[in-house]
C-alpha cells in the first residue's frame, strides 16, 4: 500500500477533502497508486495526515461517485481500474439505424418532464436590481441587436463559471448562446451538416425534442441503451463519423452517473472515430453530497467534446437560456455562419444574468437551491418509507430534481402517472411496469410528508374490474 502524503494548504480556499481528493486522484492518473491498489483506511489516512474522519470520508465519496475507486464490504476502498479499456478497439457495428421512437424494453418517455427551478427559491428582487442597473446606467446599449452568438459579457461569466463549478476551460469566443435547447440543437445540427455528420447515437430512453430536432433534420439515428455505468459504448458505431448525444453526470431517465473510467472510453472511441460527443450537462449543480461531479469536457484534451448547459433548471421557467460550449474547429465555422442568424434570447435578460453572475448572485441561489432540495429530497425519502415502504423501491437519490420509483402495482404506470399529478405531484412513466420519475422539487417542504402520504394511499387503492 502506497502512503498517502498530501501538502495541505490552510492558505487556499480549497476545502481540505477536495485538496485531498485532488492528491490521491492525480497520484491514480499517474499510475502512482495502482489498479486494484488498497487505500489507507478512514481511521489510518486520518491518523497520518491529521485530518478527521469525516473529511476523509469526504474525499473517499467524491472519489467513488466519479469511479476512481471503489469499495468491498468489510475490507476497505481500492483503486479502479480507470484505464483498461483505452487503445482497445470497441467492436464493430455495421448497421446503421434508421429514425425510431425510443423505447427501452417495455419502457416508453411519455413527455418531457418540467427542469424548471422552485417557485418559492428565486430572489426576484435581487433579478429587479440587476435588470434595473442595466436599463438605468447602460441604456445605451439596448437599441442595438444582440451579437447572433450572444453577449460578450454573458459569454465570459459563464466561461469563468464553467471553469470554477464544472473544470471546463473555455474561451468567451467558443461560447454560443441561444434561446433554450432546442434552438441550441438545431444551432448544432447545421454544425454538422457543415463538417459533413449526418448520423447521430442518442440515449435511449432519451431526451425526446432533441431527437426529434435531428429526425426532421434529416440525420440517420442510431437509439443507444443506458445501463447502471451510462451509456452502452460498445453499441456505438465505429464505420461512420458520429455524434453522441449523453448526458453522463445525471441520466434524467435512469440517474446512472457514467464513472471517469467509461468517460476516458468514449473520449477514446470518438477520437478513434472522428467522431464527436455532444455531452447534456443539465443539472449538474443539483447534486447534493459531495461535490458535482467534473463534466465529460473537463476530460477532453482533443476537441471532441461539445458541451450544452442551460439557467432553465436554476433560474425561472420564462428566462429561456442556454449555450454551448464548441471547440474551437467548430466555434471558426459558427463565427462564419453567425451573420444568417439573429439572436432570440433578450439582450435585456443576456446582461442581466451576465451581473447577476458578475456580483455572485447566482452562486449564492445555487447554494441556496441545492440545500432547499436536498432537505426536500429527505423528506420525500422518509415520507415514502414511511407510507409506501412495503410497495415502492427508491432509486437516484444524490442529484438532480427528481427521484425514480419502482412502484409495486397491479396499476399501469399511466394511471400512477394520473393519480400522482391528481394530487398535484408532476411525473413522467419512464417504464410500463411500474417504473415513474416523480419530481419533488415541485412539492412545498413542509407540504411533502401529507402530499406523499395522500399519494401512497392512492397508489394503494387497489384496481376493480368494472
């Protein structure tokens, strides 16, 4: 066993279990600490460095959730095998699928499921005083379009966030800003076009506007599974340049986060294949032990990866921004393209978010976000142990705005779905079997133990034939 012997700075503003996990995952980069390789333990590592229990447990979690090591009950933690598949070759596949409804089993995405932030979380007036500081010092500059690509200014706050929140270092240049999503896809789509992509793999189950965004493009669709480690790799094709679409800190569908070793694996694949990664980055602020996991585009040291972020799960529902980030091959053809286009995000709103970005206003309602669902994702978890326990399994409980159900019912998963937003809890079937998202970000706090104990009853009730 290699010992463990960080330089901890009291001077930084790195808390000490992130300067810890910084340490012991470059020394695993770096083949310093092997494969398989055992770790200290909590007691041990403690002891040697001085700090307590719990920071290295801290570390050792942040570790685990991103796939450098793993664990073995009653023994202790030992490093993954981060590695072993780069180089390798991923098997062939020689077919080519045509545009299809994504289905996964028996599992069907009724619809689109609400990202949108708390009603009750957003501090409007603090939104007010920046808006009202742009109208009211640089009015000038509302009479004059929007740059097609976005505002400078917003561009190089979200730049400086990406880089602090997410590790992805980018330019302000290689930032492209438009009004939701889905006008950042068909944005991307013509990207494509352009350098000659016409195939995209997207997840399966998946994120239904964006694969019908590239079916009416014209794209030939490849549906890939998502398994418990993100997406199936091996199914990707390797006779065809490709874009992936994944979403692999937080799959909406499965909650199944895509460990480093898996991440490497397909940055290898989409070199390998000159291809390209489209990586959905939709929530990653809402995580709510541990740090948020680094993006796939932290990783990327080739230009393979185009990453999407969105304010639509963090702001309010009528602030419709997102942007990508491109690299910079494809950022030199949207610059050559951007005149054929005006921008459809409010230049008003662009310099808004831009200062409430610039004096911290948005870090501070992340903070704030994150421990209000966190403390309603407890009580939602308690509330269905309580009341449903004895019929309803809980799955993807560390992130994002909603929770899976396995839901132990003669009912089909539709009329779950009814009786659920009869109460006023919105949901999504993900399975016909039983298998619903429940969104509990929309419950009130202090409403979630009658509101889940009134759904529970109702799940109960069993099904009379008529």
């Amino acid at each position: 066993m290699k010992a463990i012997m960080p330089i901890l700075d009291s001077d930084k503003k790195r808390p000490y279990y992130l300067q810890l996990y910084d340490y012991i995952k470059e020394a695993i980069v770096s083949g310093e600490i092997m494969t398989d390789e055992k770790l200290p333990s909590l007691r041990n590592l403690a002891r040697s460095t001085g700090l307590s229990i719990t920071t290295i447990e801290q570390a050792y979690n942040q570790l685990l959730v991103e796939g450098y090591i793993y664990s073995k009950a009653q023994s202790g933690y030992y490093v993954d095998d981060v590695f072993s598949h780069l180089g390798k070759a991923v098997p062939l596949k020689n077919s080519i699928s045509s545009p299809q409804l994504f289905t996964h089993g028996n599992s069907t995405i009724d619809e689109t499921p609400s990202l949108y932030c708390d009603p009750g979380c957003f501090d409007f007036n603090k939104w007010k005083k920046c808006m009202n500081k742009i109208i009211n010092d640089f009015p000038q500059t509302l009479f004059f379009e929007s740059n097609p690509q976005g505002e400078l200014k917003l561009r190089q706050e979200i730049a400086r966030y990406l880089y602090m929140s997410r590790g992805v270092s980018c330019s302000p240049e290689q930032i492209v800003i438009g009004a939701g999503t889905q006008q950042i896809t068909n944005h991307l789509a013509t990207l494509l076009r352009k350098m000659h992509i016409e195939h995209v793999a997207l997840e399966n189950p998946g994120y239904m506007p964006v694969k019908n965004i590239f079916r009416d493009r014209g794209f030939a669709i490849t549906p890939v599974d998502v398994e418990s480690d993100g997406l199936v790799i091996e199914k990707l094709p390797t006779n065809i340049r490709t874009a992936v679409y994944v979403s692999p800190s937080n799959h909406m569908f499965t909650g199944s986060v895509m460990p480093v070793g898996r991440r490497y694996e397909l940055l290898n694949w989409a070199s390998h294949n000159s291809s390209y990664i489209i990586e959905d980055d939709y929530d990653s602020e809402l995580r709510y032990f541990g740090r948020p996991i680094p993006a796939l585009k932290s990783l990327d040291h080739d230009s393979r990866v185009i990453y999407l972020g969105s304010f639509s799960s963090t702001l309010f529902a009528a602030v419709k921004i997102s942007y990508m980030v491109l690299p910079e091959e494809m950022a030199g053809i949207f610059s050559s393209m951007a005149a054929d286009y005006s921008q459809t995000c409010s230049k008003l709103e662009q310099l808004t978010l831009a200062m409430f970005m610039e004096t911290g206003y948005y870090q501070t309602h992340i903070k704030k976000l994150r421990k209000l669902y966190s403390q309603k994702l407890a009580a939602t978890i308690d509330a269905l142990n309580h009341a449903a326990g004895d019929f309803i399994n809980i799955r993807n409980t560390s992130s994002g705005i909603n929770i899976l159900l396995e839901i132990d019912s003669a009912k089909a998963s539709a009329e779950l779905k009814k009786e659920a937003e009869a109460i006023g809890v919105p949901s999504a079937v993900i399975k016909d079997n039983g298998v619903l998202a429940l969104y509990y970000n929309q419950i009130p706090l202090q409403d979630i133990p009658d509101v889940i104990g009134k759904l529970a009853e109702a799940w109960k009730t069993p099904v009379f034939s008529s």
